[in-house]
C-alpha cells in the first residue's frame, strides 16, 4: 500500500492507502467515539457511531478506507444529531443499576452518554425477558447486553473459537412513526437491537477454551467473570502492570488489587485485565491469577539448612517460570561455586536455537507474533498449538480470518478448533517423528531453488520419482489404454499427505506474499532434533518465511540465553521448583519458600524476543534466592539491580529495571522493555543429513500436553482453574477401546506405572491421548524421561480400587 495523507479536522494524518479512517484517527489522538469496533478485527457497523463526512459524503469511519487527499470531518450538527439519538435508543430498557454494576466507573455506555450530552429520552418501548445466563467461569446478562458485537467478533476473527453468534431475540416491533421521525442510523440500530441478542453456537452451554477475551472487550457489565461479579467497584482496585506469568507470549497484563475488605487490609488480587486493543491474553492468564505464596515469613532455621545445602550441593535443577534476574543470579553461583545448572526443557530450545541460527545467518529468528499476523500464509509444525501457546494460535487464526490467509497445520492429533479457523486451513494429522520430512517437503516447496546450494538441490531431487502408470481413455469412440508418467515425492508418504495435497496448496498460495513458520515443542527433543533446526534455519535463509520458535515455557528464551546448561545432574541437588535433594519452592512444597511470580519484580523474554517487566502484585515477607545469592558471597541489594547486568554479548541492554517502558501506544505500537538484539551470525554451510529411519510408534502413543487453561501446578492452584489430571482421550479413542469417561486406567512405561482416570477432551481427535504435568499428584514425567514429548506404552484398562 502506497503512503497517502488525509486531512481530519483540519490536521493532515499520514496513512496507507485502504486504511479504515477510525484507525487513523486514533493514531493522531482524534476522537471518533465507537462501541463495536476492535482493532485487528474485522468491523460489523453494529454501533454506527463512527459516523463522519468523508469528501462530503456520510461514510462510517471503522469500515471507510483513506484515499490520498481526502477531508474528514468527525463531528457536526448533523452528526452530533444522529449520535445522540443513537445513545438514547441504547438507553431505552437498560437497567440503572450502574451503582452495583461491574463496569460502572469503566462503562463506555456511560462515557459516550457522557459525550454526547444525554440529558433527556425520546424513545420507549415494552421489554423482554432477558434472563442472564451462567456459563462456567463467565456469566452473561442479556439486560446490560447492547448488542455491539465485539464478543462475536474477537471470538471469531482473534481467538478463533467462533463460540458466540447473535441470535433471536424475541423483543416487540417498533412502531412504524419511529422510522419518519427517528434519524435513520439511530433507528436502524434499534430495529437491529429489537431483534437480536447474544447466544452461543452450541446453544446453551458455552463451548469454548475460554480465553475470556469476550470479558474483556465488553464495553458495559454484560460480560463479566462468574469470579469477579459483585465483588469490588472498578475505582477500588489498583493497576499493577505485569507481564503473564504462565506462558512464553508474556503478554501485558494488570493484577487489579486493594483490601480484602474493610477489615482485612490484606491485599488480594479481583481479577486480571488486558489492553484489548492492543494485546490479547489467554485464559490462564486472566482466570490464574491467585497462585501467591502467602502467609511466608523468614525462617532463619529453614534459610540456615538451605545455605547448608547450597555448600554441600554441585547441581541446581530448576524450570523457566523465573525471571531473567533470578537466571543471572542462578548463572552467577555456576559460575562462582562451580554448580551444574540443569533446565532440560530450556536446554533443548537453546540447543535447537543454536543449530538453526547457524544456519538462518543470525541469532535468533526473524518471526514474531506481529509478523506472523500480517501474513497470509501461515505454517505450523511440531506444535499442538491451541495449548502450547493460545496466543500464537491466535495469530495464526487472526491471519487467516482477516487476511484472506491458508495454512497448513502439521500434528498427530487433530484438533477441531485449529480446523475451525478458516476454510483455507488444511489439517495434516502427520505420522509421529516424521517432522524431519515436513521441513524436507517446505524447504522443497518454497525455498529460492537458484540460490540453495547444489548439494542441498541434490538431496531434494532425490526424494522424487518417475511412476508409470496404466490409464484408460476414450478415442474414436473405442477405450485406449495409455501409460504416463507420474512424478512422486517419496515425502509425501513418510508425511503422510493425501493425493489432493498439490492441488489445495496450489490454490491456498494464488495471491500470498507474506510467510510464516511457526515450530513447536515436539522438534526440540526430537532424536532428530539437530537436522531439523538446521533444515528450519536453511528455511529462513532460502525462503520468504519467517521463522517463530515457540519457548516451551515462560522465561525458556531468556534462560537459555543467560545461563550456561548442564545434561546431567551430579550427587545432591538443590531443586529450584521442580523437586531436588533440597527444594526451594514458590508452590509453598518444598524445605524453603520463595516467591512466586506475581510476587516479583524482573523481566522475561517473551517469544517475540522483547525483554518486558513484571511488577509484584502482592507482598511476599520470606527470602528470595538474591537472599541465598547474597549470603553466598554474590551481592545486590535488590533482585531487579540484575536488570541492567543481563548480558550485552546475547542482545540485552544495559537498562535500569525502573527505566523499562511499559505501555502500548494509540496506534498500537509496543513500548513494553526493548527487543534483544538480533545479531548476525555467518557459519560454514553445512549440508542436512539424510532422514533417518524413525522408531515405529504402534500400539498406543501418549502425548505430553496440558489441557486447556493449564501450563504448569502454579495454573492449577488457582481457584478458578483448579482440577484433577488424568488420561485426556478424544471419543474416537474411548470408542476404539471401549471406555466412558471415569473409568480407571494403568498406564506404564518401564518402571513407571500410573493409574489414573480417563477424561474426554472434545477439542482433540484421533487416536493419540494426552498426559499432563499440571497435576503433582500425577507424576508422569517418568513416562517421558527420554525427553520426548510421544512415548509408546502399556495401557490397560478396568482397574479396580486399591
């Protein structure tokens, strides 16, 4: 799109040919009040508010698009006419309980009364029964419901769940003098409102991964979490900006915060909030928030045996839910006592990192979040990516719905909302541990043949094939028979891809130009681990993709950047949230508390390769590993004086924590921390080995993943969250080996013996089940002590109680 400039109210606005003038005006700071419109979605003109005169001519402004020269004007009589009588209509039957409602004081209903200078109402009509409805962790009240859409909208073109839809609402007809006496958007609105209400798509119940993003871009108390409703007006609560703690997208959030009550002023968390416009979270995010270890003081007994343990320990095992700080630190006491560090999950992604910017020419990936947005062509492989990461996921639907995008998604278990994305998505349940092949067949597929080096042109030519084949046709009248000759891809298989697969690429890809790549968990701990990552980073040289490298948790980026990783573990371990001969826990388990992440202050590094802060949202009185650092001879006063020491050789800054910029702009651009360096990096080319042949994987496989809504036991302990872990089957699965949800199971693998439930999970299918970690009390780490996230195993079913 080329750069044109239009003028709004007399300021001249710089923009791109076809951008909705509602976006332009926001990013000048010009007001054009709007209920239904969200950024980054597509526009439904419910609200019609946007109205402005465009060159002359009435155009609303969320759904107009800029052409070089034109003169908006956003407000006059004749607008400011037609707003008013808009915001009555809303006003007609909408309850006055703003005194007890959840959005009151936050209210955009309220605002644009307010704007628009509603003293007075004009309109009346009988109302209807709009009984509210309790939908799990959200409930919905019909009354406050003004019909904007946005709900629908994020569900459907952000999220992807399509979980919402209008629906019919039963209300009286308006009275045919409206029609010549009402302004006609204002009366058009209303005989919409009449009509419609919100409803979901399965009917009653809301069958959904409940993101809760509909929560958040409610602009009245319609929508609100079952959690919250009743229990604070919003100017009680206290924003503490905050970074998710449970996954890598570390998306902006705010802990909303004050007294318990009037005579507990303890601090309590009510809920969690986002800048909807600007960034979406997912719903461990918002429902997961009370996961604090409270009611710590300092144990001087308990610090004393940790120090003890610290001199008598050589390893220190630890996950990536830390900060960058408390990976410094960790780093630090390697270096100064000679510990092993041991963070296997991180090891792998840094590892795999490594192998593929050897080849991509720089040290970290191209893609991110945003790029992969823009795109419209979208790849995903090696990812169950509805639960690895929800908010790649929705940037993958996102591309899709508002970019006219396809894509193609690559994973053993088959995934109906993953489907569900657009009509332009092709689900390829691949064969288990052939990913290897899928980089194979994208490298064959897209990559500049001219410019891959002969060798690697060499290799791909060798999985093709000439089959001659017999066919029958008609000439003359008579049936001939013919031999062609057919070319196959011997990858094809080994993938397993249809017939069909060339001729719905060939068509997904007619008009596409913007690439992306999205590589998950499953390649990191592959035994092939090390080809794919080169064969990804040959991909980013050679193609017009960019590359997104899924982090498997929190801070795994940051970790694998800052710290120096061991395989082993030596003769006495210090476990740092995870369990070790002396364990140090934020989960309030182990011989000494630390705090948890809402408890601290730090930084992560988020998969879009940006270091972004946390505050601490609640007190926390015990020590922290800084304590143990300092008693050990290695100094700081305060955890976040790390910031600024984070090391410059691996892209960081030196930048004072209380320095870092945390806040989005009007025109959506990121000032939260800073981007690490992306540094280039030149290696001898190496050339892919061949694929090796993969362990059969029959019988039945299990799948390390956690269940929607759950990352890690800290998402589990929360209230709103928590639940009990099983054997997660689709119904294909129950089907086949003739279980019903309940029924006991042992699983085993080796030593490892479980005996657990089945649970039915009706956003999978297939044949392949799931085991979680969330759930201490279901220990299946042992099933997958290989590191890998499928393992073949025993399976038995009808047990009884012991």
């Amino acid at each position: 799109m080329s750069d044109i400039t239009i003028n709004i109210n007399g300021k001249e606005c710089k923009a791109k040919e076809g951008e909705f003038i509602l976006n332009i005006a926001r990013r000048n700071g010009i007001y054009i009040p709007a209920l239904c419109y969200l950024s980054e979605c597509s526009p439904t003109l419910a609200c019609r508010l946007c109205l402005v005169e465009a060159d002359g001519k009435r155009v609303y402004s969320c759904n107009a698009k800029a052409k070089d020269g034109m003169q908006v004007i956003t407000d006059n009589e004749e607008i400011a006419k037609e707003r008013r009588s808009i915001m009555e209509v809303y006003d007609v039957n909408h309850p006055l309980q703003c005194g007890v409602c959840d959005q009151s004081g936050e209210c955009e209903l309220q605002n644009n009364n307010l704007y628009v200078g509603v003293d007075s109402q004009n309109y009346a009509i009988a109302d209807c029964d709009r009984s509210s409805k309790k939908w799990g962790l959200i409930n919905y009240d019909p009354a406050l419901c003004i019909v904007c859409e946005r709900c629908v909208t994020v569900c459907k073109d952000m999220i992807g769940d399509g979980a919402l839809k209008t629906i019919k609402r039963g209300g009286e007809a308006l009275d045919k003098g409206y029609k010549e006496s009402m302004p006609k958007d204002a009366y058009a609105m209303w005989n919409k409102l009449q009509k419609s209400i919100i409803g979901t798509l399965s009917g009653e119940a809301l069958d959904c991964t409940f993101c809760g993003e509909c929560i958040s871009v409610c602009p009245v108390g319609a929508l609100v979490s079952s959690d919250f409703q009743y229990k604070s007006n919003a100017w009680e609560l206290t924003r503490i900006p905050a970074a998710n703690p449970h996954s890598s997208d570390c998306a902006q959030i705010f802990y909303e915060v004050r007294r318990e009550n009037i005579d507990n002023p303890k601090k309590k968390i009510f809920r969690v909030t986002n800048e909807f416009h600007y960034q979406k979270i997912n719903g461990a995010a918002r429902f997961g928030f009370d996961f604090a270890n409270e009611n710590v003081k300092k144990d001087e007994k308990a610090f004393k045996k940790a120090i003890e343990a610290f001199k008598k320990a050589d390893t220190i095992k630890f996950d990536s839910f830390i900060t960058n700080e408390e990976a410094l630190i960790l780093q630090k006491l390697k270096e100064k006592l000679g510990y092993k560090l041991v963070n296997n999950s991180a090891k792998a992604y840094k590892e795999f990192l490594d192998e593929f910017s050897k080849e991509s020419g720089h040290t970290l990936y191209k893609g991110d979040l945003k790029t992969v947005k823009e795109s419209n062509f979208v790849i995903s492989v090696g990812s169950a990516i509805k639960t690895d990461s929800p908010n790649t996921g929705y940037a993958f639907n996102n591309a899709l719905t508002m970019n006219k995008g396809a894509g193609l998604y690559f994973h053993p278990i088959g995934d109906p909302i993953v489907k569900g994305y657009a009509k332009n998505i092709l689900q390829i349940e691949n064969k288990i541990g052939f990913e290897e092949a899928i980089m194979y067949l994208i490298l064959e597929k897209f990559a500049d043949k001219e410019a891959l080096p002969k060798e690697i042109q060499e290799r791909l030519e060798n999985f093709k094939s000439i089959k001659k084949e017999s066919i029958t046709k008609e000439v003359d009248g008579e049936q001939v028979e013919e031999i062609i000759e057919k070319e196959i891809n011997s990858l094809y298989d080994m993938i397993g891809i249809n017939e069909d697969f060339d001729t719905k690429l060939t068509k997904f890809l007619a008009k596409k130009d913007k690439f992306s790549l999205i590589l998950g968990e499953d390649l990191y701990t592959h035994k092939r681990a090390k080809n794919i990552a080169l064969l990804a980073g040959l991909i980013e040289r050679y193609s017009d993709f960019d590359v997104v490298i899924i982090p498997p948790q929190t801070n795994s980026l940051g970790v694998g950047l800052i710290c120096d990783l061991d395989n082993e573990e030596g003769d006495y371990t210090i476990g740092y949230n995870v369990k070790g001969d002396f364990t140090l826990s934020a989960l309030g388990d182990g011989d000494l508390d630390m705090p948890a992440l809402n408890q601290q202050e730090g930084t992560f590094v988020n998969i879009d390769k940006r270091v972004v802060p946390t505050n601490a949202a609640l007190p926390y009185n015990g020590y922290t590993l800084n304590d143990i650092a300092n008693e050990l001879d290695i100094k700081a006063t305060y955890t976040i004086e790390y910031t600024k020491e984070l090391p410059k050789s691996k892209g960081f800054k030196e930048i004072e924590f209380d320095e870092l910029e945390n806040y989005f702009d009007n025109a959506g651009n990121e000032h939260r921390g800073y981007l690490l360096d992306n540094k280039p990096r030149r290696t001898k080319l190496r050339i892919p080995d061949e694929i090796d042949e993969i362990e059969s994987f029959d019988g039945v496989v299990v799948y390390r993943c956690e269940p929607v809504l759950q990352f890690s036991p800290f998402t589990n302990i929360c209230k709103q969250l928590k639940t009990n872990g099983g054997l997660y089957v689709s119904k294909d699965f129950m089907d086949k080996h003739g279980l019903s949800e309940g029924d006991k199971v042992i699983i085993s693998k080796d030593e490892t013996i479980l005996k657990t439930k089945i649970i039915l999970d009706n956003k999978i299918t297939g044949l392949i089940p799931y085991l979680p970690t969330f759930d201490k009390e279901l220990d299946s780490f042992g099933i997958f002590k290989e590191g890998y996230r499928y393992a073949k195993v025993k399976f038995e079913k009808g047990v009884n109680d012991e």
